[in-house]
C-alpha cells in the first residue's frame, strides 16, 4: 500500500539554464568590445545596441553589464530613463510624423492623430500584425515639403492626413497611385 506522503504530486522543476551561460551573439560582442574599458560609454553602447537590433533586447542588456562591467541596475536605470530606447520589437514599417516647426504648423499634428486612429494605436506602438510602428520625431531637415512623414528610410511631403494613409496603403501593398515622395537620404 502506498503511503500518503508517496501520492503526493511532485512538484516540476524545469531547469531553464542560465541565459547568458553562452557568449553574447558575434554582432552584439562586436560593439561592446567597441567600448571595453570605457567607463562613460553605456549610452553610446546602448545606442549602438539599438540601432542594430531596432530595441534594446532584454539580454542584451544583461550581457552590457556582464561585458563592460556595469551594475545591472544600472544598465537597466539608464535604458528606461531614456525615451529613445525601446524594448520591444519594431514594426516592419516605422512611420515617423515630424513635429519640427515647419510641418506643425502645416498641421502635422492632424496627419499624426488621423494614423493613430486609423491604425489603432498610440505614439511608440506597433500594429498588431507587427506591420507598422508609429513615432515622431523633430525636423528631418526636409522644411521644405512641411509637414513630412518618413517611413523606414522614404520621406513624404506635403502630406495631408488622407495622403499620409494612402501612403501606408502603398506600404500594405494595396493599389493606389500613391501620394509623392521625396528621397532624401
Ligand atoms: S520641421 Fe518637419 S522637416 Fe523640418
């Protein structure tokens, strides 16, 4: 006969490893061996880190720390105090509305509410089909053709917030003969 103690349900423990038991990925120990010995260099690494990626994956983070020599916290502190870093993954398409002077007073900010509503989400979000995120952003140096809209590395002028959807329309790979754009990088 069994005893109780022996028809108590084991508890599972599933043993997950430690994260950063392997080296950081070659791209990432590319740029933190950029800033090895570099006591003022976490942001510049985080940017880097970035603009690689498109966000700040949460280990990469960790392997800042344990790489360069940084208190955890401390890595984390400086990420999220910053409003530029992000953690989660970009859209496919990042949708930038300038805010620079130029395109606000050309009524950037009606191009800007028009995309929220239409695409359903906020500033710093993305779709949930991982399509588009939506920023903005101060002048890209393109007054001329205020109020602007980029999205990825294509800028758009003179929107409008119906050309501006149109654009996105475009991007979605629906037909339409598409607002103009400018390449200006
Ligand atoms: S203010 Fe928008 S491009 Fe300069």
């Amino acid at each position: 006969m069994r005893s109780k103690a022996a028809a108590k349900p084991y508890r599972r423990h599933i043993y997950q490893g430690d994260p950063l038991a392997a080296p950081p990925p070659p791209e990432l120990m590319v740029i933190l061996d950029r800033h090895r010995g570099e006591p003022d260099a976490l942001i510049t690494a985080l940017e880097e880190i970035q603009a690689h990626y498109g966000y700040l994956p949460e280990n990469s983070l960790r392997y800042t720390a344990r790489e360069l020599g940084f208190p955890l916290s401390r890595v984390f502190g400086v990420a999220t105090f910053y409003n530029l870093f992000q953690f989660t993954a970009p859209g496919r398409y990042i949708i930038r509305v300038c805010k620079g002077t130029a395109c606000h007073v050309n009524h950037s900010a009606e191009i800007l509410s028009h995309l929220k509503e239409r695409l359903g989400i906020d500033e710093n979000e993305t779709t949930a089909d991982g399509l588009f995120t939506l920023q903005t952003v101060a002048c890209v140096g393109a007054c001329s053709l205020a109020p602007v809209l980029v999205v990825n590395d294509v800028t758009y002028g003179n929107m409008t917030p119906a050309k501006a959807w149109e654009a996105l329309a475009e991007l979605r790979g629906e037909s339409t003969d598409g607002p103009s754009k400018e390449e200006v990088r």
